[in-house]
C-alpha cells in the first residue's frame, strides 16, 4: 500500500505572504487548518484501510512532526528550535493501528524538509503582538508488517530540491527517498518509498524530472526485485515541459522498465488519487488525477510481460463512507493497495511469489 497521510493543510498559502510581517499571520492561519482537519480522527480511517487490506508493506508520505515553541525566538535568530510536540503523525497512526489490532513497525525513515517559522499567537495585556514557533519536519516511512523481515535500509535526500522565496525568505524544501529488503514468502526484494516534488512549470519541472532520474540511477544496478511506491507527483497523461524539455517521473520510470501495478490490472477505472479539498469536507469526491503509484520490476524484467504476471490493485479511502464521523475524507489522497504475483529468480530458476502492497 501506498499512501499520502496528508499534512492537513495547503502550504503554499504562506507564500501568499508579500512582506515579513505578513508571514506569522499566514503561519498561524495554516496552522489552524490543519488543527481542524484533525489527524488523530484521519488516522482512525486510515488504520481501518489498512485493516481491510493488510499490505505487508506500506509506504507513507507526508508522515509531519510538528513542534512548537513559546514564547518563540524565531526573531531573535533562531538560537533554539523548537521541540515541544504538538503532533506526531507517525506515532499517532501507529497507536490507529494497534487500537485495530494491527501489528506493524517501523521499517525505515527518510527526514526531509524541516522548517520552522514565526506564528501570530495573540495580543498581551498590553496590546502587544506574541509570537510562537512552529516547526514542520517532513518525513517519508516505510512499515512493515510484524512477521516480515527487513533489512539494510537507506534513506538519502535527493541532490537537487527546491527552493521556495517566502517574503524574501529562500526556505529549502527538501524531499527523499527510503527503502529496505523485505523478505515475503521466502522471497527477497527491494521496497522503495518516495515523495517527487510537485508538478509545476519551468524550474519545478525540472527539479522534478531530476529527482526521478536520481533514483531511477540509484535502482538501474539493484539486482533484486523492487518495488517502488510513491507520492510521485506525476500523472501518465504528464507532458513533456515545453520550457525545460523535462521528461516526467512516471514517464521516466517506464521508460526505466517499470510496470504500473494500476495498468497491469487492467482495469477501466481512471484510479484517481489527488485531491480532496484542502479542508477535506467536500462532500463528493474530487479526485482528478492519478499521480500515486505502485511500481514494480522483476529480477527477470527482460522477460515479456505473460500472464505469470497477476496484478489486482485498487484505490482505498475515496468512497464516501470512508470518510470519518465529522465528515473528513482520511487524507487529500486516495492510497493504493496492490496484490502482485511476477515471476522472479531464484538459484537460476524462476518462480512465481505474491506480495501484497
């Protein structure tokens, strides 16, 4: 399964902000957004995903850590970070999981962008305005379900990241990737989770395009099978940029021999996984683009696709009566979950083995 947990805000709206003055108006708006679309309910819904499915491994994005400090001295340089938790995605979803008698772990993490800016918190006695520091650190984990073995995890940071101009302010947005060897039935194979930069134009493009060819890279001399999950931020029906001539991921890694768990399926279903509002009360869905995938390559890639190559996959939390109580969606993306069963070597010979995602 893969699945975008959804920081539970658009955090581009700080780059409304035109003056410096502006931007603790705009983080403490931000912040309350993602207070009303409470984590720990979406949580709930999305443990009750993984409970239908029970992937034995599951790549996560956006898995926040947010922090806070107060008073804050973001404006007297910063000389403290801020470590006060306010919400830990990951364990929040975790203690989701084992109230569903659920028994997963941590298999591995990649830290990504961390960044802390000033909040408006009020007025004093006095009239004067305080401020508080809040701190995003973006994570992107790899669980794995209590009886699979894994091993020989890395995490890495992409080379090339983007650079956002926040009032003047360059904040650095920095994303990765993470994988492990998953033993699965008597079977060894790479699990990859990853989170691109977003589509844009111009620059972004590239950097997305960049990204993707860095770890197409890292994976072109992997000799066991992998598995590769994501937030890739890139559709099959993605051009190529006009501007910069930036071929997009998913284009990339097809090309790089990858099949589509979504298209080996068969299915007619357009599988849209992005996005639901950003207050996620909408009350029908508004998915309109599939840019959250299931990959895979066999040891055996070479091969032509026959029919030992069995896929049945599927999006999860986009009906409405996987929304919660209040009437949240459990995330501004759909997951997917896949059941794929390729042919793979082992001691010369090959072999078919599931592996559910």
């Amino acid at each position: 399964m893969t699945q975008n947990l959804y920081v539970g805000a658009d955090l581009f709206r700080i780059l409304e902000a035109t003056t410096a003055d502006e931007i603790p108006l705009k983080v403490a708006e931000t912040l309350g957004v993602i207070q009303s679309t409470n984590f720990y309910e979406r949580a709930e819904a999305i443990a009750d995903e993984v409970a239908e499915k029970r992937p034995d491994m599951i790549g996560l994005q956006e898995v926040s850590l947010i922090r806070v400090q107060s008073p804050g001295d973001y404006f007297y340089g910063n000389p403290q970070n801020a470590e006060t938790v306010l919400y830990d995605y990951l364990q929040i979803l975790m203690d989701a999981l084992a109230r569903h008698g659920l028994h997963y772990r941590v298999a591995s993490v990649v830290d990504n962008a961390d960044v802390e800016m000033p909040a408006f918190a009020g007025l004093d006695g006095r009239g004067n305005p305080q401020f508080d520091d809040v701190r995003l650190s973006d994570r992107d984990v790899i669980l794995a379900r209590k009886n699979i073995r894994t091993d020989n995890p890395l995490s890495a940071n992409y080379q090339v990241n983007l650079q956002i101009a926040v009032a003047g302010v360059n904040i650095p947005f920095t994303r990765g990737y993470t994988m492990v060897d998953a033993d699965v039935r008597g079977k060894r194979y790479r699990f990859v989770n990853t989170h691109l930069e977003v589509y844009g134009e111009g620059a972004i493009n590239a950097i997305q395009a960049l990204q993707a060819q860095e770890l197409i890279g890292i994976l072109s001399s992997e000799s066991l099978p992998v598995v590769l999950v994501g937030d890739f931020n890139s559709s099959p029906v993605d051009p190529v940029d006009p501007l910069t001539g930036a071929v997009p991921p998913y284009a990339q890694l097809t090309w790089a021999g990858f099949l589509d768990a979504w298209v080996m399926d068969g299915t007619t279903d357009p599988g849209f996984t992005c996005c639901q509002d950003e207050d996620l009360r909408n009350p029908a869905s508004a998915l309109s683009m599939r840019i959250d995938h299931i990959l895979f390559r066999s040891d055996l890639n070479l091969l032509p696709v026959t029919p030992a190559f069995r896929v049945d996959a599927e999006t999860v939390g986009d009906e409405e009566d996987d929304r919660t109580p209040s009437g949240l969606w459990p995330s501004d993306h759909a997951g997917v979950f896949a059941r794929l069963t390729f042919p793979v070597g082992h001691k010369g010979h090959s072999k078919q083995n599931k592996v559910k995602h």
